[in-house]
C-alpha cells in the first residue's frame, strides 16, 4: 500500500507504546511491503515538537531512525504546489468544479502541504483527526484511525 503519514501517526510511531504496537498490529506500516511516504513539513513539525518538548538523545535516535523509513517528498513541486492552492480554494467553497456541501474550513497551512503531497501522488493519508474529512473521495484517500477505538 502506498501510505503518507499525517504528523499524529507519526508521533504515535515514536512514543513506542502500547498504541503504537496495536497501530502496527493492525497495519504493519514497519513490514516492509508498504510504500511510506512524509512531507517535509510533518517533518519539520516532528522536529519542533522535539525540540519544544527538549526530547533526550535516545527519543531523537528513535526519531531519526524511523524518519530513514520514509521517503520525504518536498513541497517545491508545481504539481504540487497547484494542487495546495486547488485544496484551499476548496475548503474555502470556492472552487469553480467541486462545490464544498458545508461551511467554509480553515485548513492549517501544514495540512493543506499534506493533503496537496497526498493528492499528487495518490497516497493514502493516514490520520487520527478530522481535519482532511471534507477532501475525502474528492482529493485524498483517508484511512482515519480512532485510537480510542483501538
């Protein structure tokens, strides 16, 4: 399966617990047969809640060794890029094709990097929010876990 990681999955991955071993139990990203896939800006997102949390050496390790899991897709892609700016004129009801049967959503501006990387390149999002629900079926594909239901 071809997969991209929303930042709170990932997260779950490092603490190594007993979520993250039901997570892997269930969908055995970690097996090998699976195609990973981050942005840079989950990335960078992972990175800062390290340092704001002054993470020790060997959460950091554990960090770097499952970020060699991935592969790391830029954001400076035209494809990309136009994808982010067709999502957010979505999400804001203003798309001249697709017409958003709700009010207006204030994506964050990582999540619409996220949903643009995950629409280009036709990956499954994996996510434990709500916040990429109104693309589903239109622009992503979305696998939202419910830890509480784990």
């Amino acid at each position: 399966m071809n997969y991209i990681l929303d930042t709170n999955i990932l997260l779950y991955y490092i603490r190594n617990n007993e979520i993250t071993q039901r997570l892997e139990d269930k969908l055995q990203l970690l097996n090998g047969d699976n195609n990973l896939v981050l942005s840079v800006v989950s990335v960078g997102e992972i990175r800062a809640i390290a340092r704001q949390n002054k993470w020790g050496n060997k959460k950091n390790e554990r960090l770097t060794r499952l970020l060699n899991k991935f592969l790391i897709s830029e954001i400076k892609i035209e494809s990309i890029i136009e994808k982010y700016a067709e999502i957010s004129t979505f999400s804001q009801g203003k798309h001249e094709v697709y017409k958003l049967n709700d009010t207006s959503r204030n994506m964050g501006k990582n999540d619409l990097w996220i949903a643009a990387t995950a629409s280009v390149f036709n990956l499954q999002l994996l996510t434990t929010d709500n916040d990429f629900n109104h693309l589903k079926d239109i622009f992503i594909n979305i696998n939202q876990i419910n830890i509480s239901g784990f």
